[in-house]
C-alpha cells in the first residue's frame, strides 16, 4: 500500500489468502515482524503466520509451527502452535486480550535455538520496545522450506491485515575473538 505495507486486498467476498516464500530454516532462527488487523480478530477473522513448514499449502497436511491470532471471543492472545499432518498443537498462548482490540497490533520477535527452546517478545503498540511474553520448549521438527501467511476474512475484513518488517534470520552465537591482521598508519601525528 501507500505505506509500503503488505495489505491484504481481496476482491472475493469472503475467504481465504495465503502469500508464501521459499524459505529453508535450520534448528535455529530469529523470525522479527509486525502486524496491524483493523478488526478485532476472531475465529472467522483469523491470521496465521507460519514460520516453518514443509509445505506451501497452508490448508493442506503439513509440517510445521505457526503464530495465531483470532479465536473467537474477548480474550484473544497470540498463541503459537505446533502442526503435524492434520493435527494442530496449543504450544505457547501470550497474554489473554492482548490483542482482542481494534485495532490489533503487535511486534513480535520469536527466537528458536537449535535445542528447541522458544522465546516470544511483544510490543503491543507496534514499536520496538519489546518484552517477554515467555518461552517454551519444543524440538519435534528442526527445518523448513515455507514461510508465509494465511488471512481467512469476512466481506467486511478483506482488506484490513497488514504485515510489516519481516526479518527471519539464523541464531549464531559468536564465539570466535577478532584477530588483528593488519595496521596501517595513516600520518605520524
């Protein structure tokens, strides 16, 4: 959009829209983005961020872990669930009502180290004060060939996600000192 945001503008009356990207992840990644719904979100108004997962069919059986927003009632959190086949897991549930709010935005930052420990950071005004919303532990698949976005809406919502700010990076720990190759001596002075 004008804003150089990605929207949502469907032109169906009611649905669903997945964006994707080839995208293989290891053990350990960084996933940093923001989203705004003008809406509060609900189970017919519903986005799914899914951060790993072996198949670019979101609707379809795959693989993977996904952040969810929309639930259906006045205390709706962003959750993170695990997907195996069919069946989709409860992981990790952030602060209740925190996003039942229109409109409902966040921050997040999700970072994932290669023994499968989880940490979720949120700033609920969209800025990047981000604090913790806590962690858990989940090590079932360890790499990915998606990323991507799935938007169910209503006729009235259609048009009302935005994403911004993606940033999906590995987790390296820096363990190697710097060397020192090389002086050069720009003037006696």
């Amino acid at each position: 959009n004008s804003n150089n945001e990605l929207q949502l503008n469907d032109t169906a009356a009611s649905g669903s829209a997945q964006l994707y990207t080839a995208l293989a992840t290891a053990d350990s990644t960084i996933w940093e983005f923001y989203f705004r719904l003008e809406f509060p979100p609900s189970a017919s108004n519903q986005l799914r961020v899914y951060l790993m997962a072996d198949n670019n069919d979101f609707s379809a059986s795959l693989n993977g872990y996904f952040l969810q927003l929309g639930e259906g009632n006045a205390q709706d959190a962003i959750e993170i669930y695990r997907q195996s086949g069919t069946t989709k897991t409860l992981l990790f549930r952030a602060t209740d009502a925190a996003v039942a709010l229109n409109p409902a935005q966040a921050r997040v930052k999700i970072i994932r180290d290669n023994s499968g420990n989880w940490t979720l950071l949120t700033d609920y005004s969209g800025g990047n004060n981000l604090t913790l919303e806590g962690a858990f532990t989940d090590n079932t698949f360890n790499t990915s060939n998606y990323f991507g976005i799935d938007c169910a809406y209503t006729s009235s919502r259609k048009d009302k996600f935005f994403l911004d700010d993606f940033t999906i990076q590995p987790l390296f720990l820096d363990i190697a000192p710097p060397i020192l190759d090389t002086i050069l001596v720009a003037n006696p002075n």
